[in-house]
C-alpha cells in the first residue's frame, strides 16, 4: 500500500551535546503535521553532526507518530538515519518493528521525504504483518 500527502514542520533547538574531545553535536525538537492518508502529529529528536568538508555529515532521529493511516488510528515509532555525502543526500526512514498500536498493529514499512519549493512531501509504503 501506498500513502502520499503533504506534511508541516516546526524546528525548535534543544542544545548542542558533548561528545568529548572538545566537540558537540546539534539537537533538534520538530513538531510535525501530516496531511493526506496519512492526517497524524508527530515529535522527532534529532542529533545531527557536519563534517569540516563541506556538505558532509549525518543526522539520526526517533520520530514517534500518532494519528489515522488510510483510516487506521493508532500511533508508531519511525527511525531516521540520514547522510549527506558531499552534498549527495540519502535518507533510511523506516517504521521500528512492533511499535504499532491500536489499528496499526503489525505496521511496517518505509517513508520517503522530498522536499519542493520550500514544502514537505512524505510518500509512506507500507503493510501490514499477516495476524
């Protein structure tokens, strides 16, 4: 199955982290409205880290997500894993197996974001596991 809409998002900074060894990394707080299929409100923790070279780094996050797919009510966690090699990005979203509650029970699947003219597109293939 497939889910494509449309999807706000607010950034909020909560602070650099130490790593040690005198470097820190950024930590971002966004709040995210989903519109289509899929019509959820979401919150992501982000860490995210940049290279000396430039348009080089990585960002990990854990997304959780609450609201009806294709009708469906339930919540889930997705995760992130993004790298931005010299300016080539790629981008490993995928729902975290068994987090699904209520309708959503047995979710999986992978989410892809393009982002157009400054708005967030999301086109979301999933399923659901066999009971």
């Amino acid at each position: 199955m497939q889910a494509k809409g449309e999807f706000e998002v607010k950034r909020t900074p909560q602070g650099e982290l130490d790593m040690g060894g005198n470097t820190r990394i950024g930590h971002m707080r966004f709040d995210k409205q989903f519109h289509g299929p899929l019509t959820a409100n979401s919150v992501v923790h982000m860490l995210a880290v940049m290279s000396a070279t430039p348009g080089s780094g990585a960002y990990v996050a854990i997304e959780r997500i609450e609201g009806t797919l294709d009708g469906r009510r339930g919540s889930f966690f997705a995760q992130h894993n993004g790298v931005m090699a010299r300016g080539k990005p790629t981008l490993d979203l995928t729902v975290v197996p068994d987090t699904g509650t209520d309708a959503l029970t047995g979710l999986h699947g992978r989410i892809a974001i393009d982002i157009v003219d400054g708005k967030h597109f999301y086109t979301f293939d999933y399923d659901f596991n066999a009971a």
